[in-house]
C-alpha cells in the first residue's frame, strides 16, 4: 500500500513557513537571540509608521520664571521653555533568502526535507541580519550615508557633534552634548571614572543610565574586581553534602545597574564603554517593515535558477536627550 502523500507543494510549504512561523510577531520579537546589545536596544525600541522621517520632541532647557509674590501681584507667564525636535531619516536594510532549484532537487520531493531545509536557510538569513543590524550600530561612522545612525556618532567623545538637526555647540542647544571621560587605565582607575561618568549622566541627580555596554576584555577585568572582593562560603554544595568553593563570577552589575559585553562592539569598538540610557536614545522601528520576510519571488528572469525572498528592516537610531547618554574613551 502506498504512503499518504502531502498536500503541499515545495513552494507552498516553503512558503508557509515563511509566512507563517518566519514572519510572526512573537517570532520577530524574539529577533535578538545571543546579541544582548541588540536585546536591549529592541526591549525598549519604539515604533513609528509613515512620513520621510521620524521626530523626537526635545527640550534643551528651561530656567524658572515664577517668583515670591506680594498680594495682588501678577504672575510672569512667559513661556521659557527651549523646546525644539530632533529629526531623523530611516534606514532600510535587505538580507536575501535563497533556495536554489538545486537544493530543492535533491530533497526528493519530501515536505518534511525541504520544511528543514528552509528552516535551516532562514536561521542562517536570521544571523546575517543580526550580524547586519549590529556591525551598523557598532561601528565608529556610517559607511554610506543610508545605514543605522552608530552608536559613537550619537554618543561621541567629542559629545557637542552636530546629529538630529541639532548641535551642542550651537548657542540655546547645549544640552545637546554627550557626556564622556576620556583615556581611561581601567583596571586602576575604571569603576571611579564610570562613577564619576554616571554623575555626569544623570545630570544633577534627575537620571539614572540603564545599562553599560563595554568590550569583553573590560568586562572580564570588571568581574576579576569582583572576584578579588568576595568571601568564599559554604554555601555551594553537592548531593551528597561535599562543600565546593564557587568560584569566578558570570554576571556584572556596576552602580546598581547591569554592564554587557557584546562581541560586535567588543570587535568595532575595543577601546570604548558606553553608558546608555533608554529615555535619550531610541531604536525606532517601522513595525510594518521591520523584519518583514517579502513573498517568495522567481528568480529565473535574472538568470539565477532559485527562489529569492528578502527580510527586510526599516528601523533608525535616534536621540531624544543627548545630555544623559555618555561614553568613556581610549579605555586601555
């Protein structure tokens, strides 16, 4: 007797797939798999639809314009607040998605093979766009005008660069200017500067970062600080009862809040920790676009025997407050 056969073709499974599972919202929100910079960044990301470009409402500043008063006196009622906005271009970022007629071939005409096939295709088309998105952030400047805005152009050592339509060394737009500590020997020197970064940051108390993005080597410099400090107990032990000493610490706090390593950072920027607050720095996405898988498209007109599709993300970094993100550089 012969074996029940599919209902679906190889395309339409592929395609299903594809639309089903690959282009879902709990898939997409999940996008971040081992990149903890890009989990952060998309934990708090917002989202934004239409127009050429995004704008952030942004205040640079106010002084108050009340007063004692005597009886029947008046109020001064003049507006002083410096309010303006920052304004943003989006990015549009491709990776493509291929199956070759050849691969399709040779699985045999089976669902079940080409089912893991497309899957094993979108893993490996997942990882290229993390890889894309973060080498973007990552670097030190755009390497066309289109990318991601970067990290170190947003958050510079030289924190008054002009970035949003707005520039810290313009007169009225000061606040605009990143804060940063610059030529750093961390591992005699490095918690006190991230101390004294923090107060800069929090710009007389009113804030407080999120978290501190730093390369590997610091990062494990931080925890060997840590390790130097702790009391081994007998605490960790085995089934049987064997005391164990539990040594080496995994996870870094600095100042109450978490410090990360990531290895895109650690690779594009090996001499500089970031400080990042998620209420000033934004990465907006379109959610119509933003890591949408397009149709299965034929590619044999243009001479390439396969099945092309294109994940797609529409996305931009931005800034809504300047003066609270801060960067410690030349970190040795």
């Amino acid at each position: 007797m012969p074996l029940p056969t599919s209902t679906y073709t190889q395309d339409e499974v592929t395609t299903r797939y594809l639309n089903n599972y690959a282009g879902t919202k709990e898939y997409k929100d999940n996008f971040y798999k081992g990149r903890p910079l890009l989990q952060l960044l998309r934990e708090r990301k917002k989202d934004a639809t239409g127009g050429k470009r995004i704008a952030h409402r942004v205040n640079l500043g106010s002084s108050p314009a009340g007063r004692s008063i005597r009886k029947g006196t008046k109020l001064n009622l003049t507006d002083v607040v410096n309010e303006t906005e920052s304004l943003w271009t989006w990015a549009v970022l491709e990776e493509p998605w291929v199956m070759y007629f050849h691969d399709e071939m040779e699985s045999e005409d089976s669902p079940e093979a080409v089912l893991s096939l497309a899957e094993d295709k979108t893993n490996d088309n997942d990882e290229r766009m993390r890889d894309l998105i973060l080498n973007q952030l990552c670097a030190t400047s755009k390497a066309d005008t289109i990318d991601l805005n970067t990290l170190r152009e947003l958050i510079p050592a030289a924190g008054t660069t002009a970035i949003g339509g707005l520039d810290g060394a313009t007169a009225g737009q000061t606040a605009w200017t990143a804060q940063n500590v610059d030529t750093v020997d961390f591992s005699s020197v490095g918690i006190p500067r991230l101390r004294r970064l923090h107060n800069l940051t929090s710009q007389g108390g009113k804030y407080y970062h999120d978290v501190v993005v730093m390369p590997r080597t610091f990062h494990e410099e931080a925890l060997e600080v840590g390790d130097a400090a702790v009391v081994i107990n007998q605490d960790a032990k085995t089934k049987m009862g064997t005391s164990n000493a539990d040594l080496g610490l995994s996870n870094l706090s600095i100042l109450n809040r978490p410090a990360i390593w990531d290895q895109a950072w650690t690779t594009l920027q090996s001499g500089t920790i970031l400080m990042l607050n998620f209420d000033g720095i934004h990465l907006v996405e379109n959610p119509k676009y933003a890591l949408k898988m397009t149709k299965i498209m034929d590619a044999l007109v243009n001479g390439l025997d396969a099945r092309v599709a294109v994940r797609r993300y529409v996305a931009q970094l931005t800034m809504s407050n300047r003066g609270i993100q801060g960067s410690m550089t030349t970190v040795t």
